[in-house]
C-alpha cells in the first residue's frame, strides 16, 4: 500500500510532511509551543495537516533540548523563524501560498513574526496565519529545565529578566507584557481558544479580537465551548476542521 503521507527534507532546517507526489502543495509553517522542538506535538499536528493536503513544515526553533528535555524558549532569533519561512517558499515540492500555524507560545511567535515582518515590510510574509490559545502580549522566557507544577515544592516564580524572543539580535521592543501589534499583519488570521482555559485566559484572544476589530480588520474567531488550553478528542476534531477549511481557503 503506498504511503499517504510522505517526509521531504528541507537541508539544513529540518523534515516536512505531506501528500505524495511532485506537487507543488500549499504549505503550512508548524510551530510548537512551551512544550519545545523534541516533544513531538508539533510533527503530529502537521502529520494532521498532510493528510489533507497540505506541505506542512514543523519548524523547531526552541533553544537546546534533548529526547529527555524537549528545549527552552529563551532568546529565541524569530528573524531566523522568517529564513526558515523562506526555505520552505524556495522548496520544490511547495506552492506559491504558504500558511503559519501556532499553538500557545507557538501562537504568540506566529503572531509576533507576522506584525513584525509586516512593520519592517519584508518580503514573504505568510498569506493566512492561525493562532489557538494566544496571548495578546510578549511573554517571558520559559526555560522547561526550571518548570514545576504549582504546589510542586520546586515551584519557581516566573523569571522576569529571561526574555523569549529577538528581533534582529535585539530583544528590546519584545519586553514582556508589550503589546503583539497583531493589526499590522494584513492577511487573513485564524484566532480560536478554549472557553475554559485554565492557563492561557481567553480574554487575551477576546482582546485581540477587539483590537483587530477596532483597526477594521476582520479575523475568524473561534470559541470553544468547555474546552480547556488544549481541546479534548471532540473539540480537537471541530478545531482541525475549522482550521483546514480556513487553509483550504486561504491557501488553496
């Protein structure tokens, strides 16, 4: 039985799933959340992905890592994040319209490298961007070596002077608690998050909706009724057909 879903190497920036066949597909840039590069969740999100049609390329960009220790974000350069998005333009096997597609801290990147792309006018800016469960401002550094659990007793308080991201090997507009000026991107944007969100409120979405709204942009927003920061086996099956009808879309 041939293979439904195929690995292609982008050299020098990692693996990509998709159909098989000489393409060119629509692509769809994967990135991962707090749980790091080595976990995994972001492959099986763009398997998902490539069993509908997608080229999908899960760009690990946490710091570090190991398969015991899955990577930090922690100066994380999202001005590589954007070569890594034109490596996936320049592959073979890719169309002309290329997607970004975050999760939590994934999100928060994905929305971060659309604004700041589009206020310094780069070239290649993603044509359709989704965000689940993202927060409306820069957060700080995460450093998965140091997490506990609250009430683990070694629990640690956040540390305010690790920052998470760098702009052109600057972090100084990326300060916690600034703004994501999410307005600048000005192609079609997905934001979706779980009503009962136990660790990312859904008010921030509710905030970057209303910000998007008040600069006469136009997002599809989605809420999920009872849905936690991550969907469960029925939220996480409506989430992923609203998500590919939104990249069928937009990507064509």
């Amino acid at each position: 039985m041939p293979l439904q879903i195929v690995r292609r190497l982008i050299p020098e920036w990692g693996t990509t799933y998709g159909p098989p066949g000489e393409g060119p597909f629509p692509a769809v840039m994967v990135l991962h959340g707090s749980e790091g590069a080595w976990s995994g969740w972001s492959h099986r999100n763009a398997a998902i992905l490539a069993a509908q049609g997608f080229l999908a390329f899960p760009f690990g960009y946490s710091s570090g890592g190991n398969a015991w220790n899955a990577g930090h974000i922690v100066d994380c350069p999202l001005d590589r994040t954007a070569q890594a998005l034109a490596a996936l333009r320049d592959f073979p096997f890719v169309g002309p319209r290329v997607g970004l597609y975050g999760v939590s801290r994934g999100a928060e990147h994905a929305l971060l490298l659309a604004s700041l792309m589009a206020k310094d006018a780069m070239p290649g800016i993603p044509e359709a961007i989704a965000a689940h469960s993202p927060p409306d401002v820069v957060c700080g550094g995460f450093d998965a070596r140091s997490f506990r659990d609250s009430g683990d007793p070694g629990w640690q308080a956040w540390d305010v002077g690790k920052r998470a991201w760098t702009w052109k090997k600057s972090s100084e507009g990326l300060l916690p608690t600034t703004p994501i000026e999410v307005e600048r991107y000005p192609g079609p944007l997905f934001l979706s998050h779980g009503l009962k969100d136990r660790l990312w409120s859904v008010d921030m979405t509710k905030r970057l909706e209303k910000r998007l709204l008040a600069h006469e942009r136009q997002p599809e927003v989605h809420y999920y009724e009872g849905e936690d920061h991550l969907p469960g086996s029925e939220g996480e099956n409506r989430h992923h057909e609203l998500l590919i009808d939104f990249f069928e879309r937009h990507l064509g």
